[in-house]
C-alpha cells in the first residue's frame, strides 16, 4: 500500500466532529481576497470546498471576508463568540491581533502565522532542528545589498524576507539581477544558495492537525515550483526519513495546518525550503484524491474539543 491509499477521501476518522455538530459551535472562516465581493467567496475553491465539506458534516460554518469583518468588527464578534476563527488568505495584522486580543482561538495563530511567512524565521527553525536549508549570502535591506561582494557566488537566488506565493522571488545570475533585486523588493531581501538540481521543482508536504499527508513534486517550466504560477503537482513516493523531517518541522513551526517543502540535491537528499501557513489545496486535491479540506474540517474539530470542559 502507498501513502495515497491510506489517505483516500473518506478514509479520515472524523468522530470529534460529533462535538462541533452537537453544541451547534461550529467556526468561522475569515478570507482575505482583493475583492469584497461576497460571490466570489462561495465560488473561489479552498473556501467553497470547506464549506462543502463543513455542510456534509454537518458543521456550522460561517464564511466572511476579512476586508467587512474590519469594517464591522464589533458585530463579527458578537455574532461569532466562543467559535473557532480559520483565518486564510491576505488579512491584515490589525484584524489578527483584534481576534487574538478578544480571545477567539485564531487557526493559524499570529506568532507561528508570522514565523512561516518570514523566511529568514524558517531558516532560524531549520538551523535549530539541525536540518539542511540552503545556505545564506545575506539578509538585511536592499540598500546594503553591494553586489560586487556577491558576484563570484552566481548564481544565487533572491527573495523578499517575508512573502507567499513565490512572489518577487528570483535567480540571480548576473550584477543586472542584483541591481534589479535591490531595486524592487520591498522590505528586506535574501540572497540564499541557489540548489540548481533542483531547478522548478519541489516536494510539497501538506498536514492538519497531526497528520502528515502523502507527498507531492510540484514541477514548473521555468525557475519556480508553484502551483499557482502554472507548475504540476504528482503524488511522489519518497523514504519515510523525509516524513520524519517534516513532521519534525510541523511540530516546532507550531501551525495547526499548513505545508512543508522540500528542495532535492542531486544525490536525493532533502534541502528544507520553507513553511507556509494558508496553502492553496485545489492542485493537491487534484493530484492525490486526498480530501484535504475535509481533513481540516475534522482537525478543528478534534483541536476545539480538546479546549472544552
């Protein structure tokens, strides 16, 4: 049997569920989109599946869009007390801290929330565990970057300290990159070793509550690996040693769900690459049959119910 076997659709024990559907507690969902459009919620996938698979268990759910919430804290908090709060997507440190300071049990929490978007915080977490990560030229801002002292080192790669999505990260293969590097990041910049075996590709971890899902190698034309920049996704079968290193990882990056990815060198070893605290699930859902969005459903439910008297 292969890991995707163990983890079909229906295959998740979900009895904790009982205790949300019970006392009609249920959670909220709070998306941010760049959009206040309330259709495009219900439409757009890692919310709608949540809700459908919520319904199917029978689990009150409430969905809103991060941008109203603020707009009308006051009543989302009254409406919403004693539930649990998913919060995804793009939502401002404002409405996290509002949630956590009314006592709302927040999944993902800010700190570890916070920890898996700053990349140079990963790499401290890698650096305490004693696992490989790719090697650091520098961290700091742009402006200190001097590009003379990193030209014998080419090519390396250059990314925001903190983002999501791939975005603004880039190879640098030439002084012209550097400049262009310093010149467009916002906030601090990275310039880290770049693992040329492991050109567009990836392997992409995926977990809930405490269990570490069957694995994925997201591969893309080009330099990135992300799923929403037009790479692949196939489940992978790797040794369980990786496993071990991911879940070692999930335990110390304190996230209740999220993923862990992996580059790969050229003798198979596994190079951590980071953590990401509101993954999209549409490509892995696919790619596996894993009902992911189920999984995370049941989780809260297993995590509240531990919480309650």
């Amino acid at each position: 049997m292969n890991g995707l076997e163990s983890f079909t659709a229906t295959s998740f024990s979900c009895n904790t569920l009982e205790w949300l559907i019970m006392t009609d507690e249920g959670f909220a969902l709070v998306y941010g989109l760049a959009t206040d459009d309330e259709s495009y919620l219900q439409d757009f996938y890692p919310s709608r599946r949540i809700r459908d698979e919520a319904a199917t268990a029978g689990v009150n759910l409430s969905m809103h869009l991060a941008s109203k919430v603020l707009d009308d804290y006051g009543r989302f908090a009254d409406e919403t007390r004693g539930k649990a709060v998913l919060v995804r997507g793009t939502v401002p440190r404002e409405l996290r801290l509002l949630l956590h300071a009314d006592g709302f049990l927040v999944i993902n929490d800010l700190a570890s929330h916070e920890r898996a978007m700053d990349k140079y915080q990963c790499y401290l977490l890698f650096d305490s565990l004693d696992i490989a990560y790719p090697r650091l030229h520098f961290v700091g801002k742009p402006s200190e970057l001097d590009p003379a002292r990193f030209l014998n080192r080419l090519p390396l790669v250059a990314k925001p300290r903190c983002g999501q999505r791939g975005q603004g990260v880039r190879l640098i293969e030439t002084k012209g990159d550097l400049e262009t590097a310093r010149e467009d990041t916002c906030g601090e910049l990275i310039l880290q070793e770049y693992v040329g075996e492991s050109r567009g590709k990836d392997v992409r971890f995926l977990f809930a509550g405490d269990d570490i899902l069957p694995p994925v190698m997201r591969s893309g034309d080009g330099f990135l690996s992300n799923w929403s920049q037009g790479a692949i996704m196939e489940h992978t079968d790797l040794p369980p040693s990786w496993r071990e290193l991911a879940d070692r990882i999930r335990k110390a990056s304190g996230l209740f769900y999220g993923t862990v990815d992996f580059l790969v060198r050229a003798d198979g070893t596994p190079v951590a690459c980071e953590t990401n605290s509101s993954p999209g699930f549409e490509g892995y859902e696919n790619a596996t049959g894993v009902n992911f969005a189920r999984l995370v459903v049941a989780g809260i439910a297993a995590f509240t119910s531990l919480l309650r008297p």
